[in-house]
C-alpha cells in the first residue's frame, strides 16, 4: 500500500521482505497475521513479540512449527541463535547491534530503519561468509517504532 511516497506495512510489505531474506526466517513482530500462507510452508517460524493471545491463536489453528516470545526485539533472541535470515517489522533508529551478532555468516536481514514516524527506509543488511556487514536502503516505509528501551 503505497501514501504519498512512502511503502505502509502491509501483508504485502511482509510478504517482499520475506522475499529478501528468503524462508526459514525469524521474525519481529508487534502482531502476526494467522491467515499468512507462508507460516504453513515454513518449517521452522520464530515470532519475538508476539503475546500469548496469538501464539495461542496460532496453535489452535495448526500451526505447530511456529515458536513464539513476548519480548524487547532489540535484544534478539539470543538462545536461538543463530539466525538464517531476520524479518523486524517495527522501525529502529538504527540497526541493533544485537541482531548482527545474532544473525549468520551469509545471512540477511530486513529491518525498517529511521526516525519515529519520519523517513525510515527498508534496509537490508547482509553477513558474509566472512562475518562482514553490509548494509543497503531499498525503499522509504512508514513501521511503528520499537518500543523496548531502545527506540
């Protein structure tokens, strides 16, 4: 969904950062839509900051291959590290530290990145074989704001 120049998340946005990043991946999120395909076709989905209504929405319809934790995004989820590939779908005002570390050498993140409900752009940050960190802006968003005690 496209507002004066700028990308809002939508199962759409979603879907082309799940693109970017490729399948098995671990996503941040502030809620989570049960009626995604691609839950069901993804062997293993971890979901940090989802609470315990839809993780338990989640199971009752099936989807047991997904793992959920209520929690600070920012920090990552360090015990089930490391990670192929991370989904954020709320903004940070840079790219957390901790999700690097967390993520593995040759995988990719996608991480809205700017100012509270300014300018952020989609970035996409990649880890080479060799532990390098590059980073790349795609397009202009507009996400809701981290809300942990990094904002």
């Amino acid at each position: 969904m496209a507002s004066q120049g700028f990308v809002v998340p939508n199962h759409h946005t979603r879907g082309a950062a799940a693109r970017l990043v490729g399948a098995h991946a671990i996503t941040y999120a502030r809620d989570v839509s049960v009626n995604a395909p691609s839950l069901a076709d993804t062997p293993v989905t971890a979901l940090k900051g989802v609470g315990p209504k839809n993780a338990e929405r989640l199971q009752r319809l099936g989807y047991d291959n997904v793992t959920t934790r209520l929690g600070d995004g920012y920090y990552g989820w360090e015990a089930h590290a490391p990670f192929d590939a991370i989904i954020v779908t709320a903004a940070a005002s840079h790219v957390p530290p901790p999700l690097i570390a967390q993520l593995k050498p040759g995988g990719r993140m996608v991480i809205p990145v700017g100012t509270r409900f300014q300018t952020q752009y989609l970035t996409l940050v990649e880890k080479d074989p060799d532990g390098r960190v590059t980073t790349r802006q795609l397009i202009p968003v507009i996400f809701v704001p981290f809300t942990g005690g990094h904002q």
